[in-house]
C-alpha cells in the first residue's frame, strides 16, 4: 500500500494487541491515529503480574501463554520497517505442551509425538483443510473468501469434502483414532483454544493442531506481555498517541465519539478493539438496531476462565513448560460448562510454568504456577460472596490434585503457595478489565459454521468508517489471528 494523498484522522478505542498493531500499520501508512485505553497499560489480555515475597520474586503471564505462528508477529515489525528480532526474543520450546491422565499415562506434544504414523496421518487430514481455506480464511473477510482462489487452487478442490462438513471436531477425532480415547481428549482439546466444545465444533478446526505442529509453539522472553510492550513503543515511535485512562462513552453516526470526560471529537475512522458484544449494547449502541443488538446475544458465550496464580519454593520435576492435567470424563466437563453454565466437578486443569524456559520468573528452585479452569461466562458480576465461593473451588480443585494425579507427586498447590503469591482472577474480572460480553473470552462459542466462520464483521455493514478488530471478530482469537485481523482492517481502513 503507498501513503495516502489525504491522511485520515483515526480512533482506535482499545490498545489490545489487535488495536494497537491497526494503529501502528496505519500509521506507518501515514495516517493520523490515536488510541483510547480505559486501562492504565497496553496489551489487553497480554498481561502479567509480578510479586515480591520474602522468598524471592516471581512474575506469571495472565493472558496467552504461548505463540504460534511466528511469521505473523515478523510482518507486523517489517510493515514498521523493523526486524521483529531487535525487539522481541523468540524461544522455540521443545514440546508445546505434556499432557497427564488419572493413571499416570504421559505424553509429550513435541517432534517425536507429531511423527507417530496415526498422529501423521491425522496432521495430513488437516493440512488438505489448510490448503483449500486456510489462506482464504486467514487473510480475508467471508465476503472476500474468493480472492485467495485462483486456478493453482484446484488440485486442492479434492479436499472440499473436508470443509463442507457437518460432521462435529470430535467425530472427526472419532474417526482417526477409534481405539485411543486418550488422543481424542488430548486432539478434542484445541476445540478451546477458542473456548468452545469439541462436541459441537466444526471438524474444519482439525486445522488448528496441524497449525501448531507446522509452526511450532513459541514462548517471548520475559514474557509474552512483552509482545504488547514492544508493539506499543514501536507505535509510539511511529506518531501513534495513546491516551490511557480515557474510555469511549458514545458513538454517532456523523464519526463523532465522546469520551469518559465529556470531550466530543470527530474522526474520519474508528476501530472497535473491545468485544463486539459489549460494545453493540454500550458506546456504539447507535451503530445497531435493538433487534441486531438482540441478535448478537444469541449465540452461545465461549468459555472465561478462572485463573489462579500460585508461587513455590520448590521444582515440581514432573511438570513441564505446559502442562494439561486431564478429567476423567471430558463429555461430563463441556455438559457442566455450557448446558447448566456452572464450575465443573472435576476439571481439566491447565498449568503453565514458565521458569523453566525463563529462570528468572521465579527464585532460584522455585516455581512460579499459573492455573487455568474452564469455567462458564458469568452471569452476574463478582461479589464478596461469589469471590469466597471461587475461592473454595480453586482450593478444592487442588487439595484433590495430588489424590486424582498419584503418580506425579503434587503437593496441595493452594495450601503451599508463597505468601503474597495467590491470587484468583474470575470471568467478572476479565469483563471488567477488558471489556468483555459476560467475561467470554472469545465472543461466541464455535459451535456452528455461521459462529465460527460467520463472526461479528470486520466493518460495520453499510459504512466505511466503521470497523473491529480482536478475537471477538473475524478470523478469531489467539494473538495470530488478532494479528490477522488488524492486517485486514487496516488495509480497509487505509483503501
């Protein structure tokens, strides 16, 4: 793209990491954008928190906890001119992520793992899927699908059947593995990389365990809020102004937004960085009718999150990078999340350490946890009650670790934290902090073609002025994606 003859005055209201790289791509194209940030920090969900105990210093990743996709974040920094490896620091990790089940199996997603023949044979499955749609999918709206086709797309045509499927994540699983229920769980499980469950989830998304085993899973030294740092200080750099503690209050329909303090400016563009569900029933209400208001809401809520950060004094030798410590009964966990929406009884608990790829994320012989439940979006924001309520969950979710796991030698996590290290970040926290429908950390849940392949637009339909970007909109969520997405706007923003 060349620099525009007439710069156009831009908004980007939220510097999640989606806002921030369409401010930064615009502006490198000359344009005049600013950035509003109801937050005190950049990043999003790219967060982290940090203590000082008296046994030492710790630092936990709130948000992602992995990269895939690496390119991605390289072109960012090249539309900037940059070379994304003067700013970041990029570690590879030898196996994205080991995985326990009640009795003692183990099994480690690295090289050795991907080139088992079932496990290959399930990867060339997928990758046909990629072939005929992922770059469609990837880099252009749903009405825009058709420009990634030409006729050297036509030996992939043989793979349609792979898409035009009504056949659900899990069945296909099913099918590759009959006799191993042990990797339909484990493969049934990228169905939540975008909360939703392998149940209900298209088959197409048989593409996401073949994107990891193609580009590998990449951790940010010192952090992956690290990413949201050096985006922001490259924008900054490129004449992006960013105004934190400011929040978007109105919307009109002339390009006029009014902020938290009562200031009406007008812009010839604005990007929505905020959940597109929360923001159609708040400050861009006048941009939807009720009944599309209504419409939004419909769909089923991915999942949030109930986060538990958790520091020790000691390794514990059998974890790794990241870890996944099964339920016995996956079936019974996604029926307790989304058909009575509560806590399940025995949850999949995910952990991530991340000192042992960054030792000084914790003291020397320490471990610094973060822990991740699946839980439903919230119907009601946190109280002193509920917060107690979250509390004796996570507490008894962990005292039964050590007897659910017997052979991994847990101690009770919640009971041996540091002093000063616990703390639990519940789904009314995520929608207070970011802004989100309810805490979902996605929008919708994937649970049809129209949710997961038809989400809220990138433009508002019937403007040019008007667009979204982050997880909650096409292509979908996971820093990639969002990197994607703000590809996208920002070419229809500039054009």
């Amino acid at each position: 793209m060349i620099k525009p003859n007439t710069p156009k005055r831009v908004l980007v209201v939220g510097a999640g990491l989606g806002g921030m790289a369409a401010a930064l791509r615009l502006a490198c194209l000359g344009h005049r954008v600013e950035v509003w940030e109801k937050n005190g920090v950049p990043g999003g969900k790219l967060q982290e928190r940090r203590a000082e105990t008296e046994a030492g210093s710790f630092r936990w990743d709130l948000g992602p906890s992995l990269l895939t996709m690496p390119h991605v974040l390289d072109a960012l920094f090249a539309a900037a001119g940059e070379r994304r490896e003067t700013w970041l620091t990029l570690e590879r990790l030898p196996s994205a992520c080991r995985y326990f089940w009640p009795d003692g199996t183990r099994i480690d997603e690295d090289a050795a793992f991907w080139a088992r023949p079932d496990v290959a044979r399930f990867l060339a499955h997928a990758e046909g899927i990629d072939a005929l749609s992922g770059q469609a999918f990837l880099n252009f709206p749903p009405a825009e699908f058709w420009r990634a086709f030409s006729l050297r797309n036509l030996p992939h045509l043989r793979h349609l059947p792979k898409v035009a499927t009504l056949r659900t994540l899990a069945r296909e699983i099913e099918h590759h593995f009959p006799d191993d229920p042990k990797l339909r769980q484990l493969f049934g499980r990228f169905a939540t990389y975008n909360g939703s469950d392998p149940a209900r989830t298209p088959a197409t998304f048989a593409i996401i365990p073949y994107i990891e085993a193609r580009y590998g899973a990449w951790y940010v030294r010192g952090g992956m809020a690290a990413i949201a740092r050096a985006v922001h200080r490259l924008a900054e750099a490129r004449g992006v102004r960013f105004r934190f503690g400011t929040e978007a209050r109105a919307w009109m329909p002339d390009g006029t937004v009014t902020d938290s303090e009562g200031t009406a400016a007008r812009f010839d563009a604005v990007i929505c960085n905020q959940d597109v569900l929360a923001a159609a029933q708040g400050w861009l209400r006048a941009a939807f009718s009720e009944r599309e208001q209504a419409a939004l809401l419909r769909p089923a809520l991915s999942t949030s999150a109930l986060v538990v950060t958790l520091g020790l004094r000691r390794r514990l030798p059998a974890l790794g990078h990241h870890t996944i410590l099964f339920s016995s009964d996956y079936a019974a966990e996604f029926a307790a999340l989304f058909d009575r929406q509560t806590l399940p009884e025995e949850p999949t608990v995910y952990l991530a350490s991340t000192c042992r790829t960054d030792p000084a994320d914790a003291p020397e012989g320490g471990e610094n946890i973060f822990l991740l439940i699946n839980a439903p979006a919230s119907r009601k924001p946190e109280t002193p009650a509920t917060i107690a309520e979250s509390e004796a969950y996570a507490a008894r979710v962990l005292a039964a670790l050590p007897r659910r796991f017997p052979t991994l030698d847990l101690p009770d996590l919640w009971a041996e934290a540091v002093p000063g290290t616990r703390q639990i970040f519940a789904p009314g926290d995520f929608s207070r902090r970011d802004g989100t429908h309810r805490g979902a950390l996605y929008g919708w849940a994937s649970h049809s073609l129209r949710t997961a392949f038809l989400r809220p637009p990138i433009r508002r339909r019937g403007r040019n002025d008007l667009f979204f970007v982050g997880g909650t909109t096409h292509p979908g969520g996971g820093i990639p994606l969002v990197l994607l997405s703000a590809n996208m706007v920002a070419e229809r923003v500039a054009a």
